[in-house]
C-alpha cells in the first residue's frame, strides 16, 4: 500500500511516523512533485497540482470534517472522499457551543467587564425559556451540540435536510420547515457544511427571522455568514451579539470590524481540532478496510457536497 501526504498548514512528520506504526507494511511519504502516484492520500486542502499527479488513488482521507476545499477541485476517477468521522471532534464541538452559548446567557462577558472595573454588580437572572437555541446542520457534531444543549434545559430546536428524531430537540427539515425554525431560535448555532444551497445562509433574511436579542454562534465555515448583514442587525440592536471561529477570510485580516467589536468575540478557527493519534488510528483502519473490500464510515457524496 502506498500513502502520500499532502497536508497545507500541517507539519507531515508526525503523521508520517504515526501512520507508518499503524501501517507497518505501507509506504509512507510526504509528496513532493514528480513522486509515484499512490494508493491512498491524506491530505487537508491539497492544490490540483497534487491530485493531477494521481491517476490510481482509491480514497483521499481528509484530516477534518469539513470537504467543501476538496470538492472545489478536479479528484482522480472513481477515488472516494473520505472525511474524519468524529475522532473527537464532537465532545469539543459541544464544549465550544454550550460555553459560548451559556457565557451570552448567563451574561459572564458582562459581569468580566465589571471585575476589571473593580465593580462588585448583579444582573438579573434570565429565563432559559427566552432563550430558544436552533442548530442548523444535525450530522455527526449538530446533533451531539444539541444533545449538550439540551443537557443546560435550554429549548433546543434543529434544522435538517432530512427529519430527526433526537431526545430533546425539536426537529425542523428542508425548505418548508425553514421558516419555522428560524423564528422559533432566539441563539443560533450554525453547523451546516459549505455547499452551494448553504453559501451565504445567514444573511439579513435568516437573521432578522430570530427573535429579538438574538445572538449568532458561527462555527461551520466563514463563507456561510455575510458579515455585513450581521454587522447591520448587531448595529441596529435586533442582533445582541456574535461568537464567531470560522471567517471568508483566515486569518481574520488585520483592521476587519470583528477584531475589536464590543459585541463580537472571535476565535482563531479553533472550536474542534484534528486530534492526530485519534485520526491517524481511523484513517489506517479505514484503509485496512478498504483494501478488503469493506464499507467505511465517513463516505462523502460529491453531489449533495458532504
Ligand atoms: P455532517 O456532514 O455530519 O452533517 C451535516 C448536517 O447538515 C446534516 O444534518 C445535514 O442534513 C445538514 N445539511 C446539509 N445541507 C443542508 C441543507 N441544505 N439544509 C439543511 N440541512 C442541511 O457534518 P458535521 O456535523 O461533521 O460538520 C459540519 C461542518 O462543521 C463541517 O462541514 C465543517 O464545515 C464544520 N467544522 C468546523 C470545525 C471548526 O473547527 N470550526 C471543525 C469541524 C467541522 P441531513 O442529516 O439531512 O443530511
Ligand atoms: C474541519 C475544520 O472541517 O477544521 O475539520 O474546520
């Protein structure tokens, strides 16, 4: 079996040496041009000079769960994607949202700002009840985000492509149970994967739809939101504010409006990271799996683009 790496804004060598324990019969390299075509690649937002040099792959691991960078590019004939299926990503996802999400709730930025100040103040407790979550996207981290959410009592609502049914969550799908959903949410938390119905959905239509007071959790991918119409509602008060990790832009250009403002906390695309040991040990296993002919997990389908 022959494995090559091609992984932007990683370092190889760990995965090199990871992989070649967990596959001691396999060849494993990190490409340079001009290398022999392989079996199998594991890659994170590769160019197309790399998949051009690849007639023979079978499967392109991808080291995340997001797969909209590979999609935008030409793959090799029959060669499946297949994308990280969890390996600890959820249980991070949740940790992100539900602090986030409770941090706006319980007013913690506020009381921060106090204790800076040297100000010892209360606020008044709020009502879970006032404050309906929505989750959009319910795979592999939406759902186990408003599993978490549902933990806090919070009233969680989901939207979908197909319907759900999940302990705690009510659940909206598809076009028709849109509308809906957004004007049920008062918090929304976007954990949709970037495709072409999903590019720019949440704009000054979704957002506007929430009640009022709403708050934005954005950690899918920066070319969902169009950062201007959030901008407008923060600014106007129907929005309260923003937690956002993902950006069109990465890094967040210096001097872009969200870096310093008071009602926008940003995070360096950090909600859920590759756990290399646990990722490493699923990708190789995958790998002994499909050389066997078997199923995997993790199958992307290039035409619904996730
Ligand atoms: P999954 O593919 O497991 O789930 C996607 C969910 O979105 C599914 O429930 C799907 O519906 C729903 N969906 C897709 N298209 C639509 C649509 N047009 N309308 C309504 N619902 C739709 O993805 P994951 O949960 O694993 O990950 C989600 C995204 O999170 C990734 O694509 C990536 O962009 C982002 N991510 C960000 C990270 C970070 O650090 N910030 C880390 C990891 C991921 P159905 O179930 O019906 O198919
Ligand atoms: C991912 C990401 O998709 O890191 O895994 O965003």
């Amino acid at each position: 079996m022959n494995i090559t790496l091609c992984m932007a804004q990683t370092k190889p060598e760990p995965w090199e040496t990871g992989l070649r324990a967990a596959l001691p019969g396999a060849t494993v390299s990190n490409w340079q041009p001009g290398d022999a075509p392989a079996d199998y690649a594991v890659v994170w937002a590769p160019p197309q000079a790399f998949l051009d040099e690849q007639p023979r792959l079978k499967a392109l691991f991808n080291i995340g769960a997001g797969v909209d960078a590979l999609l935008k590019l030409k793959l090799p004939p029959g060669c499946q994607i297949v994308r990280l299926d969890d390996a600890g990503m959820s249980v991070q996802m949740a940790e992100y949202v539900c602090h986030a999400v409770i941090r706006h709730f319980r007013e913690f930025d506020g009381y921060e700002a106090d204790v800076k100040a040297g100000k010892w103040s209360y606020r008044k407790p709020r009502m879970r009840a006032d404050f309906p979550v929505g989750v959009m996207g319910l795979g592999v981290l939406g759902e186990r985000v408003a599993r978490a959410l549902s933990v806090f009592e919070f009233p969680v609502h989901g939207w979908s492509r197909s319907p759900k049914q999940i302990e705690g969550v009510q659940s909206h799908s598809g076009s028709d149970g849109f509308n809906t959903f957004r004007s049920s949410c008062r918090v929304l938390v976007n954990l949709l994967p970037l495709t072409p119905d999903t590019t720019d959905i949440l704009n000054a239509q979704t957002l506007s739809l929430l009640q009022p007071g709403g708050y934005l959790v954005n950690v899918a991918r920066g070319a969902h939101l169009v950062e201007e119409d959030l901008l407008t509602l923060i600014d106007s008060g129907h929005l309260a504010g923003a937690t956002l990790d993902v950006f069109r832009t990465e890094p967040l250009p210096a001097g872009h409006p969200f870096w310093n403002h008071p009602k926008i906390t940003v995070t360096p695309h950090t909600s859920a990271r590759t756990l290399r040991e646990e990722s490493i040990a699923q990708i190789a296993g995958k790998m002994l799996a499909l050389s066997r002919g078997e199923a995997v997990a993790g199958l992307v389908d290039p035409r619904s683009g996730y």
